[in-house]
C-alpha cells in the first residue's frame, strides 16, 4: 500500500522547508536510506534519506518550492499503484484558508513581483541620460582643484558623481558650475527603483526568535574597558610557536572560565523556574550570506585557545556552505557576538534564547590610558553584556564582568 513520506521538521525551530533538490524521479525505485531529497532549513540545507522501500510515485513538492512541516513531500508505493485517492483526502483534511479581503486600490500603479532573480523596476520612467561615472586618478582618488574641491564642500556636493573636464578628467570650477545649473533639471528626469527579494527561512527565522527575545525578555546592558595590552603580548608569543590564536579564542577561553564562577550567568528563565547549567556551551555567532548562524563551542572551558580556534573555523566554514547539523547549533548556555574584525568598537546584542546573556565585543583600539599617573598609549577593547533581567542582577552582571577583565588582562590566569 502506498505511504505518504511528510516534510520532516529537522531542526526545533523548523515549520516549513525548501526543496533544495531531488535525488530520485518519480518511477524510480527507493530504498530504505536512500538519498530521496535535499532540504533546506531555517539553518542549512540537510541531506533527507528515505525510511521505507517502494517506487517514487508522486513528489509533492518541486525543487525550488516551500512547504510546511508534515505536508506531502512524496508518496512511495508499488509500481502503478493510483495514489490520487491519497492526494485527495489529505487536501480535503487540510484546514481551508480564509479568503483574503480585497485591499484598496493603491493609488500609483502597482509593482509586479518578480518570480526570479529580481531587476530594477522603473516607478517613474522620463527620458533621461545616464548619470556621469565618476573619473579617479590611478592611485583610484577623484582628481580635483582646490577651488572645486572647495566649492564642492560648501554646497555639499558629490564629487564622484561630478564628470572633470579638466587635464585629465580633473574637476575644475567650470565643472561644479555646471552640475549646480542642471542639478534642477536633473532632479526631475531622476528614476526611482526598487526591487524585492522573497525572505528565506532563516531570515524568517531569525526575525522571529529575536523578537521574541528583544520584547519578552527584558534586557539590560554592561559595558565595560579592557586593557589589551597582555593579551596582544601573549597571543604574539603563543603564535611565534607556531600555534594559531586569534583574540576571539582568547575571549571565548575567557568567557568559558568566568561562567564556572559565575553560574548565575550561564543560566536560562524556563517561565516558572531557572535553570543553571553546569556545563559551558558556548554559542559563537557567525555571519553569513542570509543572515547569522550560531553553532556552539561545547565545554569550552575545558579546551585551550587552539582547540578553540580549530572548532570555530571547522564551524564557519560549514556554515557558509550549509552544512551545519542540528547538533552543531543546539545546546548553548551563553554566547558571544563578534564585531571586532568589521571595524565596530562598540555595540549591543539581542539575548540568544534561551541564554540568559550575550556579550558583544568589539575592536581593539589603541586609545591614550593613564598607567602610574601618567598617560600612555593603551589597547582597549570594549565589551557588553547583555542581560536577562529576570535572571541576572546588574552586581552580578558587574562581577562577570571582572572576571573576564581579570582574565584578558593577565592571560597568565587562564593557564593555572
């Protein structure tokens, strides 16, 4: 007899996939763990192996397309066995959807979706000449006089945008002249565009967890200085031995041994108790094309800055090209937002459920610090901690806080 093989929920926070691709077609025979299909996640796309033996006889939904957990994915039978029966009393068991209302007629002429890679669409669309590519010297700067230049910056204008008609494309006052007259006219032949792109289902999913985060939990912040004077001396010597350590694994390593003192922080709210975790799991965000991934450093506080580093890379690697499993990003108890190598010096982060606190850090900068009384260059890094405030006090957020300071301050200590 025909059996329907459902959208599996492969991940905790799944409700519908992508059908990535299509390891069989329909007539072909199936065995029990064959590869049947690919399915993408909120979080990677996963390879999906079939439970049972039969002959593909219906794919329920085509490559390219979403549909929700435990829908018809296919249905796997005898050979020529009629499977629209099937079909059938599992659409009219589905729950109708309501008739949408019309919506009100808008008032420009609407914007057709794209089903494809999207293209420009022209809202408005007079003649008009295509804007001046901007002329760089060599060296890849604008070439400008001073007059023009000055010019330019008491009216505020864009000089890339400003065509030179001067000895090799420099722009000279003529030029800012006559970008000021037709600027008037220009305005008005300008065409507005836009396009749309279809949100993915970690997009999706991300929007939906960090709100959830952001307007159930109440977060609050600590931000605080470190001196990273020690630290850059002490990563410089572990990799003059040949043993690769960025600042970051030097932070996790940090994190991963104030949270053994601090158990209050590696802490979830359940809704009617709060759980503190022996273990120390450690979520370490990583960006990447759709959006943010968080796979998790397991017992971090047991492992030494490479074998921090090594899991990381392993990590951000499969998560770029999708190959993270489910194992990967469950299981954190706190966890660590990075934007110190994008040229951040400071910033906050959303809480990832269901810790009950985040830290973000950001760049090192060498800033003028006082060290005896006197005043001296210094390398400072700030850091922020986000908190739950239905689990975590500011003294204790405060006291965490030290902790890692004392560590990153005097590496030596996470060595004893």
């Amino acid at each position: 007899m025909a059996e329907i093989v459902r959208m599996p929920k492969l991940s905790d926070t799944m409700t519908e996939g992508v059908v990535a691709a299509w390891h069989k077609k329909i007539g072909d025979k199936v065995k029990t763990g064959d590869l049947l299909a690919e399915i993408e996640t909120d979080k990677a796309t996963m390879e999906f192996e079939s439970f049972q033996d039969g002959v593909l006889l219906h794919i329920g939904v085509d490559k390219g397309k979403r549909a929700p957990v435990d829908s018809i994915l296919a249905i796997l039978g005898k050979e020529g066995e009629d499977v629209a029966a099937i079909i059938a009393a599992e659409a009219s068991a589905a729950p109708k959807a309501e008739e949408p209302k019309a919506a009100p007629a808008p008032a420009a002429a609407p914007v057709a979706k794209a089903e494809t890679a999207p293209a420009p669409v022209q809202v408005s669309a007079p003649a008009a000449k295509a804007a001046p590519a901007p002329v760089a010297a060599n060296n890849g700067r604008t070439k400008v006089s001073p007059l023009a230049k000055k010019l330019a910056d008491e009216k505020g204008l864009p000089l890339n945008y400003i065509p030179g008609s001067g000895d090799g494309g420099r722009i000279v006052k003529r030029d800012i002249d006559a970008f000021m007259a037709g600027s008037v006219q220009g305005s008005a032949n300008a065409v507005e565009s836009f396009y749309e792109v279809e949100v993915s289902q970690m997009r999706k999913v991300i929007a939906r967890r960090l709100a959830e985060s952001k307007f159930s939990a109440p977060h609050f912040y600590l931000t605080m200085d470190i001196d990273m004077d020690n630290a850059m001396t002490a990563r410089k010597a572990i990799n003059d031995q040949g043993i690769k350590v960025s600042f970051n694994d030097m932070v996790v390593k940090a994190c991963a041994m104030a949270l053994k003192k601090h158990p209050v922080i590696n802490s979830s709210w359940l809704g009617d108790r709060i759980r503190y975790n022996d273990h120390v799991h450690i979520g370490v965000a990583v960006a990447v094309e759709d959006g943010l991934l968080v796979p998790v450093v397991r017992h971090a506080n047991t492992k030494s800055f490479a074998q921090i580093g090594t899991e990381v890379k392993v990590f951000a690697e499969k998560a770029k090209t999708k190959k993270l499993q489910p194992q990967d990003w469950e299981g954190n108890t706190f966890t660590i937002s990075n934007l110190g190598m994008f040229g951040i010096e400071e910033f906050t982060a959303i809480i990832n459920p269901p810790d009950a606190c985040i830290l973000a850090v950001g760049g090192i900068k060498q800033v003028p610090v006082v060290k005896n009384g006197v005043v001296v260059p210094g390398n400072v890094m700030k850091v922020t901690l986000s908190c739950d405030h239905r689990v975590v006090d500011g003294a204790s957020g405060a006291a965490f806080l030290n902790t890692i300071k004392s560590f990153l301050e005097q590496p030596v200590l996470m060595f004893v």
